[in-house]
C-alpha cells in the first residue's frame, strides 16, 4: 500500500513521457517528409530534362 501513490506518479510520467515521443516522432516523419519532397522535385525536373534531351536526339 506504501507504494500505491509512486507508482500512480509513475505511471503518469510514463504516460506524458510516451506523449513526448509521440510527438518527437511525429516531427521527424515531417521533417523527412519535406525532405523527400524537396528533393523529388528538384531531381524530378532535372531527370525531366534529361529524357527530354534523349527525346530530343532520338527525332
């Protein structure tokens, strides 16, 4: 019985600490994700313009 409030403490620390990571985790998925896309569109337009000069040396 002499433990029941320390583990009641516990267990709500326990509980904000999984929140915390909750959310650390949910801003590196974001942060890889504005990467991925940064360079998607970067690299996008300049494989773009190498097809398009392939394309243009078949015709």
């Amino acid at each position: 019985m002499k433990n029941l409030p320390a583990k009641i403490v516990g267990t709500v620390i326990n509980t904000r600490e999984r929140g915390a990571t909750a959310v650390e985790y949910g801003i590196m998925v974001a942060l890889i994700a504005a990467v991925i896309i940064t360079v998607v569109t970067l690299l996008g337009t300049q494989i773009q313009a190498q097809f398009q000069t392939v394309l243009d040396g078949i015709s």
